[in-house]
C-alpha cells in the first residue's frame, strides 16, 4: 500500500470526521468510531484486526484516564452546589476597584475554569456579573466574554479539564507538567484576550431579568461598587475563602510537587513512597473531593452529598469518557496501520514547522466543530502516533494541542450561544467579542510555546 494512498485515506477520515460533526450533526462519538473503523478497514486491517485495534485502544486509554475524568467532574459539581465557586468570585470582585472590574472578573473565571467547564462558569455567575455591569455601567460586550475566556482557556490547557486530561494522558505527559505548563501558556492567552476585551466600546445592557431587582436600588450613577452585586445571602457567603480554594490548588500543588521533588527524594523512603502516592492524579483529585465535603457543612453527611451529587458529577464525565476512549483508539489505529510514517513524510516534504501541525489540526477541528475539548483530544490523538518521527517532544505537542484547540468559537458552540444570549448579546457581537478573543487567547499561548520551544524548554 503506497504512501500516498494511505495519506489520502487519513486526509478523507479527517475531512469525514468533522462534515460528520459539524454539517450533519452525528454526535462525536458516534462520529468518531465510524471514522475509525472506517479507517482501520481501507487501510486493509480487516474487520476482526480492527475490532481488536479499537477495543485495545479504547480500553488502555480509558484504564489510564477514566477515574481522572470521573473525579474531576465530581469535584467541578461539588464546587459548584456548594457555593465556594460564587465565594471565590465575591472576594475577586472585593480585590479590585471599580473601575478594575474586568479583571476581577477575569481572575475569578480563570480560577474557577481549573475544575469547573466554562459553560457552567457562565450560567452560575452571570447574574452576579450583569448587576455589576449595571451598577458601574460597564458593558455586558465585556464582562460575559471576559466571564467565559478565563474558564475557557484554563478547560483547554490545563488538568482536570477533560481535554487536557485526555490530551496528556493520550501522549504520556506527567500531570505536573501538563498543570505547570499549561499555565505559562494559558495565562497570558487569558491576559491578552482580557487586555482586548476591556477594550470593547460598544454599550450592551444587562439582561433586564438579571437586574429587575436593583431598579432603584443604585444604577451606573449611584456610584456603586462590585461589592453590593453580592449579599449575605448569596451561595457562597458562609463558605469561607480558604476552604473555597484549597479543592482546586490542593491536588494541583500535590501533583506538580510529587512530578518535581519526586525523582530528587531518596528511594525507597516512606517519605518518599507518601509524596508519590499523594501526588498520583487519581489519588489527588480525590482528595481534593474529599477535602470539597466540609464546604456543604452539616449537609456533607446527607444523601443528596454523598450519593446524588457523585451521580451528578459521573453524568457530566460520560461524553468525555466515551470520546476520550475513541480517541484512543484512533491513535491506535493510526500508529498500527502505517499513517504516521506517511503524514510524518508529507509534512517534511512540505518544510512545514512540526509544531505548527498539532496547532492547526486542534485550531480547524475547534473551529469547525465548536468543541475546545473535542479539538484537543482529536489532534492529541493524531500526533501521539507521529511522535517517534517527529523532532518534538510529547509536551510540546500537548501545548500545541491545547493552544490551537482555543480557536475559535463562534455560532457552532453551546458556548458561544450561552454567553451570547445571557450577555444580551448579539451573534455579531458575540463574534467580535468571545470569537476574536478565543483566536487571541489560542495565538498567544502559541507564541509563548513556540519561543520556549525555540529555547530549548519544552
């Protein structure tokens, strides 16, 4: 089977894989096992060799990042009902002067994107935000897009977020690196694309629902701050800062701390065996769940805590889990049937950058499916087989992936549609806003890789 032959058949899964998706609207799974299968039977696997192929790569992949994914989404749900996700915004807002309010919103979201899915970021905290942009007259053009970017972002780079789970788990990169850097390359992607949005002129309103029950109570000229956007009835006004926070920067802490000192740490030492097994990400993303139980205070002991909400929180982890595992199996198929030699000498024919691949195949699958999580976890699963031919090291390719999969959002995502329409927003608007911010946030974060790459970090 020649070369080119097998290309072209790459080429034709992927172009099927997102008209599936994006012109038909077959859900991604679905989607991608047909590609896969597909794939592995014109490459001349035959159908039992291909079934076997893909139950391999399903299963490794889900044994590797299946209780990540679970646990993540529990502690995302948990952080959410008991209000220490509305705390940590209430203590943002209190950080920074008015007219600092943007950013006060920004580095609330980019917290709380860490465990929380942007979508549900948004619908928790925009009418928080849009009686702020009521009382101190800020646009809502601004303050929904800058509410969404910081989640967004943090979703696509960095773990628990279910594509960047998948996404290092596929190419074999540690937790702790995957969180550390992840964060040097999402952070200024946030600051840029904040720094734009704050710079947005055009005056949109509130949703009037949002703001019905201020009329009178001060408005953009009464001079109100942030602060009386929150009372001390709000979800999060008896959860205390320190306790809102530890679930998310405790297993983050344990696992970049086990990754770094871990190989520096005498073996065979208990102390050592304790930092490692703490700093496992299974075992840490459970403690962090556990540490999430005193925020629901004397409810912790309750049912509706200990059962329904990790019911919850596995419903949420399903989509993932299942597109995570047919991603796995088409790295499998694709490693076993000869593509990644032939995609590896095309693109040195063509003298393209190899960084640049992983960064555009996640950049035209975000873009023309909607999905950041599905962008990541997609290009992840292409480039993990081209790896050995490639000049590029695992990490490099992970940030790759998770930079090009931020662009961009427009009018295919729930995302865009949600931030959209509670930010009384038109689809214009939307596109100037959340669609020009996620290309900046995405080309930004790819510039700081491909200068660390250029220097040797990654």
């Amino acid at each position: 089977m020649s070369d080119l032959y097998t290309l072209l058949a790459f080429v034709t899964a992927v172009v099927v894989l997102v008209l599936l998706i994006a012109r038909f609207k077959v859900h991604p799974v679905a989607t991608l096992f047909i590609v896969v299968m597909g794939l592995g039977l014109v490459l001349g696997m035959g159908g039992t060799a291909t079934v076997e192929l893909v139950m391999e790569g399903f299963g490794s992949t889900l044994a590797k990042v299946g209780l990540l994914v679970i646990f993540g989404c529990v502690l995302g749900k948990m952080l959410e009902l008991s209000g220490a996700a509305m705390k940590i915004t209430e203590t943002a807002l209190r950080m920074f002067a008015e007219k600092r309010v943007p950013w006060a919103i920004a580095l609330a979201s980019t917290v709380l994107g860490i465990p929380l899915i942007a979508d549900t970021a948004v619908v928790m905290l925009i009418p928080i935000v849009s009686a702020l942009a009521y009382r101190t007259g800020f646009s809502m053009m601004r303050l929904g897009p800058i509410l969404y970017i910081g989640a967004y972002v943090m979703t696509s780079v960095i773990p628990p977020g279910p594509g960047p789970l998948a996404s290092a788990s596929l190419l074999e990169v540690s937790m702790g690196e995957a969180i550390l850097y992840g964060l040097m390359v999402g952070v200024p992607g946030v600051l840029v694309a904040t720094l734009y949005l704050s710079r947005i002129k055009t005056y949109v309103p509130p949703k009037p629902e949002f703001v019905e029950h201020l009329v009178g109570a001060g408005g953009p000229s009464s001079g109100g701050s942030g602060e009386g956007a929150t009372d001390d009835t709000a979800p999060g006004s008896k959860v205390g800062l320190f306790g809102a926070l530890l679930p998310i920067l405790a297993p983050i802490v344990l696992i970049v701390f086990a990754s770094l000192a871990g190989p520096a740490l005498p073996e065979g030492s208990w102390i050592t065996g304790t930092v490692l097994f703490v700093g496992e990400p299974t075992v840490a993303l459970f403690l962090a769940c556990l540490l999430a139980l005193p925020l629901f205070r004397g409810r912790w002991r309750d049912k509706e805590t200990l059962n329904d909400l990790f019911e919850s929180g596995l419903r949420i982890a399903a989509m993932p889990l299942a597109l995570t595992g047919v991603g796995g199996a088409l790295a499998t198929i694709i490693r076993e049937t000869g593509v990644a030699e032939s995609v590896a000498g095309g693109i040195e024919g063509i003298g393209l950058s190899p960084i640049l691949i992983p960064f555009l195949i996640a950049a035209a699958v975000c873009t023309i499916t909607g999905s950041n999580i599905l962008g990541v976890m997609t290009s992840a699963a292409i480039m993990q087989p081209l790896l050995p031919s490639l000049d590029l090291s695992p990490l490099a390719v992970y940030l790759a992936c998770a930079t090009g999969a931020q662009i961009m959002k427009h009018a295919n995502s729930s995302g865009f549609w949600v931030t959209t329409t509670l930010s009384n927003m038109t689809v214009g608007q939307g596109i100037r806003s959340i669609g020009v911010a996620s290309v900046l946030s995405g080309v930004t974060g790819f510039v700081v890789l491909y200068a660390m790459h250029a220097a040797g970090l990654v």
